[in-house]
C-alpha cells in the first residue's frame, strides 16, 4: 500500500501545515474552503503540488520523532475576505518544517516559507514579489490543540497574520501502524491584517 494518502478529514495533516506554513487548525471536518471575512483578508484555497507533496522524513508513527517536512502548495482563487478580486490571483508556495511528532502530538515545531505572487491565474502572468512566512504561536500540543500560525516577514502583505488549513482521512490506528510519510490534497490559506491589493 503507498505511503501518500489522499485528504478528507483528520487534524493531522493540519499538523502539517503547522510545520509548513505555521497554520492555526480548523476544527475536525472543516471544509478545505476558505472561511468568508472582510477586511484587510487576503483568502486562498489551492491544493498541494501533486509532483512535490508535503514530503514527511522519517515517516509519523506512533513514537514521537523528530522529523522534517519539505513540499509546495499551489494556491488559486484569491479574493479579499469580501470576495473581491485582487491584483495577486495565485501563488506558488514552497515550504519546509521541522518538529518532533508523533500520531498523537506534536512540540518544537519551526516552520518557514516563501510565497511567490503571480497576477494571472494558475501561477501566470507578471510576478508581483515574494514574501516571507515564518510560524508564530503555541509551540506543543495534542492533536486536538491549536496549532501555531505563522506571519509574513517580508514581502508583500508584511505583517499580516497566516492562518491556513488542509484536511485527510487516516484513523489515527492507520497512522500508528503504517505510518504517513508524504499528504496531498486542498488546502486553504488566509494573510490577514495587512493591505490587501
């Protein structure tokens, strides 16, 4: 049986946008959409790159280990918390994390990664910058816990906060006895608090 496993609904994989992009979880069987806000909201959804996924090394199990995450997510469809359209239609997102996890938890998370701005859909047209996220927030925690959110260093939309989301199916038994060592599937980012444009 492949070690990549498709998402629909477990909080784990949230975990893995923790590492990735330093999200805040959605709560179990959230849709991948984007929550609708308005305001200084920048909102995405995307997918995981299906020829990079989110690639965990060693794979989770039930021990806790220190393991890295490297991948790329593509994100569509950005609209401003009101449902505006906005001069930066698409990412590329390419991120990479660490943490000691295991099917259950997680602590010591770090989690960095660079978003590059196209004008056009589906990653084409002029390039509008890069900016940089790094995870911000609580730094342990269960499975059912919040997850650490990240901020934007520099780039466009400096300072705002990153919240993000990506949903599996996998029983935490499946987790324990076989082990995840790569996820793909939809995924949701929101930048709020900075200038949207």
């Amino acid at each position: 049986m492949s070690d990549s496993v498709p998402m629909t609904h477990l909080r784990f994989l949230v975990l893995c946008a923790a590492l990735a992009l330093g999200a805040a979880a959605p709560a179990a069987g959230a849709s991948p959409a984007h929550p609708v806000m308005g305001g200084s909201t920048l909102a995405c959804t995307g997918r995981v790159d299906p020829a990079r996924p989110l690639v965990l090394d060693p794979a989770v199990r039930a021990r806790p280990q220190r393991l890295s995450l490297e991948g790329t997510v593509l994100l569509d469809r950005c609209r401003t918390g009101a449902g505006d359209r906005v001069r930066r239609r698409s990412a590329r997102v390419r991120v990479s994390g660490s943490g000691t996890v295991s099917c259950t938890g997680w602590s010591g998370l770090t989690g960095r990664a660079r978003v590059e701005w196209f004008a056009g859909d589906n990653r084409t047209g002029r390039r509008l910058g890069t900016s940089s996220v790094v995870q911000s927030g609580r730094n342990s925690g269960g499975m059912s816990a919040a997850l650490p959110r990240g901020r934007v260093t520099s780039g466009p939309l400096t300072g705002a906060r990153v919240d993000s989301g990506v949903t599996y199916g996998l029983s935490a038994l499946r987790c324990a006895s076989q082990g995840v060592r790569s996820v793909s599937g939809p995924v949701w980012v929101r930048f709020t608090g900075a200038t949207v444009s």
